[in-house]
C-alpha cells in the first residue's frame, strides 16, 4: 500500500473520531442526546432571600488590660517576698518588704529635729508676745520688737522644712513595703529575697498582667476601614444599642474562642502595611485568651437585609466574570451573569442579577452550556446563615463598600 493511500485511511480514521466525540460530548448541549443518551443530570438549588452577616477578618494579638512592672522606689535589702508566681493578686496586697530600718532611722531622726525646732519656735512666739507688750509701753525700741517677729517667721519656716522632711522619710518607710498597684495574675519573680533592690533597677521584682478583661488588637485591610468606622458610629448614635461583636478563633481559623465588642478604631492608616488597627475588648472570665497569644479575628460589621444567596458552588467565573447556570421552566440552563457579594461559610450573597426563588445549577456544571437541556436530580433550598455561624467567613472579591 502506497504511503498517499495510508494518509488517507488514517485521514478518515480520526475525522470518524471527531465525529463520535462530538456526538458523546457536544450533541447534548444543542438538545437531546442522540444515540439513547438523554439530558445529563444537575443538582441545583433555590435562591433564597435571608439577613447576612457581613464579616471583616483580621489577625491579631491578644493584649491585657493592664500590664504593669513592679519594681522598687527605694534602695534596699529585700528580706521577704509575700507572693507566688502565677497567683491572682488585687491592688493593695503586699508583694515584698525591704529592711527598713534605715528608712526607721531616717524618719527618726527628721521627728527629732522637728521636735527640736518646734520647741525654738514656741520659745519665740513666747518672746514675741512679750516684746508685744513693752513695745507698747516704750521699753524696748521698736526695731528690737521687729527683730523678734523676723526670728518667729524664720522659726515657723525650719518647721514647715521639718515637716516636709517627715513626710518625706515616712513615705520612704512605706515604700519599703512593696504593694501591688492592680489587681491582675503574676509572672515569674526577678529576685529572691537576701538580694539588694535598686529603685533604677530595670528587670524589677515581678510583672503584673491583668487579662480579665483583656483586649484584641488586629488589623483590617484599610479598604474596610469606613466600615468599621461605621459600625463604630453606630453604637456612637444610639448607646442602647449593642456594640458589634468581635470574634475570634484560634491561630489556625478551626476553633473559635470568645466573643466579645469592638471599642475604637486607630486615627490612623499604617502606610507600610495598608492597614488599620482595631480593639476589641473581651471579659475573659475563664482566660482562655493569653497575653500575647496570636489569634484570628472577625468583626462583624454589619447585617445585610434580605439578601439574595445561593450555595458558593452555584457562582462560576468566567472571561467575562462571575455568572450562574440559571434553571428554566422547560428544565433548560441559561447563563446568567451575576454580581456576587460577599462570602459567609458555604453562602454566597448575589449582589445583581439573581432574583429569589430561581434554581441554579450547584453540582454537575462542565458539560453545560446556555441552552443545554438538563435533568434535576435533586433540587434543594439554600441553607439559612445560622448553619454556616461555624464556619469561617470569607469576603469575595465583589464586595464594594
């Protein structure tokens, strides 16, 4: 057989290919397969209308309440601790002592001088009452009287610098008592009693972190930041109503921690990052949230009012963007171009172009085409958004503000 008459069997072998192909894959997409192959079969679902949350997800750091450095005013030998590592303490309690008893001695001596100078000074109030009177009667010359009263106001000033210097060694001795200033759970100790304390001693004697409550800050694409502003302002207008909740969830988005509310807003973008910063606060009663811990947050912003959803799966992108495979009466798939909206869980909210009520095509998309027949399989509602609560949320790229 010459090569020519072997290009053209193997010429007519692949066109008959074709042919079958065309027919398997493609005859359906214009009408009812041929060959005993009917309309392939779709799941689809309802659009339905319902109230969305919209979420904003950030990542952030849990921060306390308070979180304060105990350290020493005064310089000393700590003689005994009071406190336990880890333990809860409230204002006031004692923490530590410092030998006092320089500060004793101090204080001791600044009485006794006051002493001293309170008696001198009664002594010359004494004598100036009596120069008072011969004054009056020309017995003494009036400079004499004068020179009296200049001794009393100086008397009456060493007093008040005694005083001064009192107190100011009775405030020492109290600070060789060491009070914790809030109440909060503490760290790990910086030194053990027998040491010498320094009241320019950076390490200090122990920290102090209040967590309950504490604070989450996170940080939010700045496109979203007039909508956390907004939710913000909200509350701002109207103080009876709720603040908006903040959630999070473990580092790793699978377990959501607590619940707690948005309380301000940075004043300012962070121009490296784009971003802004937002805090929430969180009671923290069991203190599962950690100073420091790194966790995953959603704001949720604010609620949409009947908005159109469909299952995710139903929204298909393509060249010309985003659309959906539309169920008519006559069981017939047509394109529908749609704008969607946000993402919550399994859900996704059709901005335009969707009505409630439509079926869409949520399973068995890739061998449909507009007008391409098609048999339901199953035709289901769209879940309501308090079964995808457990889920994390997603904004999808259509989302405008």
């Amino acid at each position: 057989m010459s090569g020519y008459k072997r290009r053209i069997i193997w010429l007519v072998i692949c066109l008959a290919t074709a042919g079958l192909v065309w027919r398997l894959f493609f005859a359906g997409a214009d009408g009812p397969q041929r060959g005993g192959m009917g309309p392939p079969p779709v799941r689809a679902a309802s659009a339905r209308l319902q109230d969305v949350p919209h979420y904003l997800d950030g990542m952030g750091l849990v921060q306390p309440s308070s979180d304060v450095l105990v350290t020493s005013r005064v310089d000393g030998e700590i003689i005994r601790l009071h406190f336990t590592e880890g333990r809860r303490v409230e204002a006031g309690d004692l923490l530590a002592e410092i030998d006092p008893r320089p500060f004793q001695t101090k204080l001791d001596e600044a009485l006794g001088a006051l002493a001293r100078d309170e008696a001198q000074l009664r002594n010359a109030r004494h004598d100036l009452a009596r120069y008072a009177k011969l004054v009056g009667g020309d017995y003494i010359a009036g400079q004499q009287y004068e020179n009296q009263r200049a001794l009393v106001r100086q008397h009456e000033g060493t007093v008040e610098a005694d005083k001064a210097a009192v107190n100011a060694a009775r405030l020492q001795l109290e600070y060789s008592r060491i009070a914790a200033p809030c109440s909060g759970r503490l760290g790990l100790k910086r030194v053990d009693a027998g040491n010498q304390i320094k009241s320019s001693d950076a390490g200090g004697l122990v920290r102090i972190t209040e967590n309950v409550p504490c604070d989450v800050v996170f940080t939010l694409p700045e496109k979203f930041a007039a909508l956390a502003l907004e939710a913000l302002r909200e509350r701002e207008r109207n103080p009876q109503a709720p603040a908006p909740p903040v959630e999070v969830w473990d580092k790793d988005e699978n377990n959501p921690l607590a619940v707690g509310e948005l309380v301000s807003i940075d004043n300012q973008i962070d121009i490296t990052t784009n971003t802004i910063k937002l805090k929430a606060r969180f009671a923290n009663n069991d203190e599962i949230l950690y100073p420091n811990q790194f966790v995953a947050a959603r704001l949720r912003a604010r609620t949409l009012k009947d908005a159109v959803t469909v299952p995710a799966s139903a929204v298909q992108i393509g060249m010309r963007g985003a659309y959906v495979y539309v169920v008519d009466q006559g069981n017939t798939v047509r394109v529908r171009e749609v704008a969607p909206g946000i993402s919550v869980g399994a859900l996704s909210v059709i901005d335009r172009g969707l009505q409630a009520g439509e079926i869409v095509v949520t399973d068995g998309v890739d061998r449909l085409r507009d007008g391409t027949a098609v048999t339901l399989a199953s035709v289901s509602e769209t879940p309501g958004v308090a079964r995808q609560e457990n889920t994390r949320p997603t904004d999808s790229p259509g989302v405008s503000l």
